[in-house]
C-alpha cells in the first residue's frame, strides 16, 4: 500500500509527531510511505517526496512542520482538483493521512469523493473541531500563553498596571478560556459569550479597591468582527476602553504567532502519535472519510462528515469557574 501524509491550514505544536507516526507505522507494516509538502497547493504541484524512517528522525520534539503547509484556493476549483487526482494517479497512492483544521477536512472529504481512502487527524492550536475533545497544538499554545501571563504578572504586580493579552482564536475562545482559567485571569473575552466591558470595568475597579496589585484581561483576537477590527486589534480596543474608562495604568500585549511556535508539551506529543497511529490503522483496513479523535481519554473514530457539522462549544462552567476564581 502507498500511503501520503500532508499538512494542511496554520501550523501546530505537534504536527511533526503526528508525521512521525503515521511514516514508522507504515512502515512496520511494509507500506510505501509519501509526504506532499506545502499542504494542497503541493499536492497539486506534484511537490511530493518519498518518506523512510530517517527523514522523520529528530523531529518529534521540533514545532512546525517539516512538511510545510499553505493556503490553496485553486484546490477548491474542478480544475485544481484534477490536477490532485492526477497526481495521486501518477504515484498510485491508495491513501492519504490529512492533518489539519476543518478546511483541511474538507478537502479530504474531496479527495475521497475521487475514489481516494481518506483519514483526517485534527491538528490546530484553536481546538474547534468537532469530535474530540483536544486537536493537536491546543495544549502547547496553552502553555504558551500560561508561560507568557506569569511573566506579565511579575511586571504588573511591580507597577499595579491592567495587562491586556491578546490571544488567538478568530472564531473561536478555547485558548483564552483554557489560559485564563489556569492562569488567573481576572476577566475572558470570546467571541462566543460578549460582554458588556462596563462589568470589566467594575471587576477591575473594585479589585483596585479591594488590594489587588494588578489585573490581566485576557482577549480572544476574533472578540469584536466589525469593520473597524481590520484597522485596531481586539486586544488594542479592550486595552484603550478600559484605560479610558478606569483611569488604571493599562497595557497591551499581542502574543500573535508565538503561540504557533515551540517545543510541543508531552500531551500534544502523546496525542500525535497515537492519532497518527489509528489513521493508519484505518487505512489499512480500507477505512475512509474517516477522522481519528480523542474523547474522554479514548482515541475514537468518527465519519468525517459528523466532525464537520458538530459545532464545538466553550464550556459556561469553565467561564464561570474562572470568575469566581480570580474574584477577591
């Protein structure tokens, strides 16, 4: 059997491990292994190369992709699609191991449709796709952020200051849940569950009173989706209204792409290889349109299809739990 692996949509913390497994078990089981670099814009280049159990020494602690990844409108053209079945054609590739987002999946949910076996491994530092419990990355970028709010905390105890920290998450507020949860975080902002910053004022105002020596807020980048966030981040307009607002000492922090990069932590680690371990699984047992998750501490297998239209959502205990943590 000759199976590909691609990477696909932003980068994450663990993507290399998921790699790394789906080659060494293929592999071991006599498989012809490929890596098409550069997601489906070289999949439709023909930018694929084959893969032996040294090209995927050394990576399993590396972040990134050693595959790369990149955007590919023309993919979701008829003709970008023929040119991807002519090249898994000219290769006789039987399957395909698809790790990714949800636009990664659906371009696996194309590629079985041209009579290809599919398998998708959910690997985005959002963890907003259905039917697992954690993608990979979501814990490293976490740990990122968590790693990022200490250290703001030891400056803004030193000057009683409100940080701001922006995360990422356009359309989604897991990390910012996750981090502020863990973190201490006096107030989350998320797409999902709006607020009225005139309450964050409040919360800040009487924690000032109260004795505490700072506040962190932290903001979700997708929190406001008006027009006017194309021009001033989130976290800048969050940041400039409570400074007006409170008359505190307030500064911005944008953490941005740091939270793609780094050493992925030994769950994202874990979880890789044993996602990428089932999608072989499946393949060799003529699965298809399938995706590999983890749910309840247990690797599931779900249709693609379900993992695509189950929206995934922020849990109101943890938002709550949160508040009454950081209160006074």
């Amino acid at each position: 059997m000759k199976i590909g692996v691609l990477t696909s949509g932003g980068d994450a913390p663990g993507m290399n491990a998921a790699i790394r497994a789906v080659v060494r078990k293929a592999l071991y089981h006599g498989c012809q292994v490929y890596g098409i670099k550069r997601g489906f814009s070289g999949l439709l280049t023909g930018e694929i190369v084959p893969l032996d159990s040294r090209a995927v020494s050394d990576i399993l602690q590396k972040g990134g992709t050693i595959l790369q990844s990149a955007r590919c409108p023309e993919f979701k053209t008829p003709e970008g699609q023929a040119k991807a079945k002519a090249q898994l054609e000219k290769l006789g590739l039987n399957g395909l191991v698809i790790v990714g987002g949800d636009g990664s999946f659906r371009g696996a949910r194309v590629l079985n449709q041209m009579g290809f076996l599919t398998v998708g491994i959910p690997g985005t530092i959002d963890n907003d796709i259905g039917c697992t419990d954690y993608s990979i990355g979501f814990d490293t970028a976490v740990n990122t952020v968590l790693d990022a709010m200490n250290k703001i905390r030891d400056t803004a105890s030193s000057h009683n200051r409100v940080y701001v920290v922006e995360v990422m998450g356009k359309n989604s507020g897991f990390i910012a849940v996750a981090a502020g949860l863990t973190g201490g975080a006096e107030a989350i902002l998320i797409p999902e569950n709006p607020v009225n910053l005139d309450d964050i004022c409040k919360i800040i105002l009487t924690n000032a009173k109260l004795g505490k020596a700072h506040s962190i807020v932290l903001v979700a980048e997708g929190y406001y989706e008006d027009p006017i966030s194309a021009q001033q981040s989130s976290g800048f307009r969050v940041g400039k209204y409570l400074a007006e607002k409170t008359g505190c000492d307030t500064r911005i922090t944008i953490l941005g792409h740091l939270q793609r990069g780094g050493t992925p932590t030994f769950f994202d680690r874990k979880l890789a290889t044993l996602l990428g371990n089932k999608a072989v699984e499946l393949l060799l047992d003529n699965e298809t349109e399938k995706m590999v998750g983890i749910i309840n501490n247990r690797i599931q297998v779900f249709p693609l299809e379900k993992a695509l239209t189950t929206k995934k959502t922020i849990s109101k205990q943890e938002l709550e739990l949160a508040g009454i943590m950081s209160s006074i």
